[in-house]
C-alpha cells in the first residue's frame, strides 16, 4: 500500500452499520473476490479454511462488529 492510499481527515465509505443479515453478502461475492485476487497473480483459494478466512476478512471489512452485551 502506498503512503498515498490512506489521506488523514478522508471520509470513509466503510464499514457499514451492521443491521444484521445482508442480501448483498453472498457466496457469489466471496467466489467473485477470490477470482480477482487469482486474476492479479495470488494463489487460488483451494482449501475451504481459506474461503472461510476471506469471507470473514471481507465481513470485517464491510461491516462494523455487532454490539456485545456484556
């Protein structure tokens, strides 16, 4: 990442508030996530432990952590 990529004071877009499920986050969107990161030279996600890591990356990005009470 360049020093360019992240500007103090820049609004950001995400993450999300998380109401709870959304429509949009589908395994469609994981598959199509990992066809770019293959596309730009990463090794393929064979092992299902790596699908599960980059759906939870990709969840920790879109998305604000839900509200623990405790």
């Amino acid at each position: 990442m360049s020093g360019a990529a992240f500007r103090f004071g820049a609004e950001r877009s995400y993450p999300l508030p998380h109401a709870g499920p959304d429509a949009r986050f589908t395994e469609s969107l994981v598959t199509s996530v990992a066809g770019v990161l293959v596309g730009n030279g990463y090794p393929r996600l064979d092992a299902s432990a790596d699908r599960a890591a980059l759906e939870e990356a990709l969840a920790a990005f879109l998305y604000n952590p839900l509200e623990r009470d405790i």
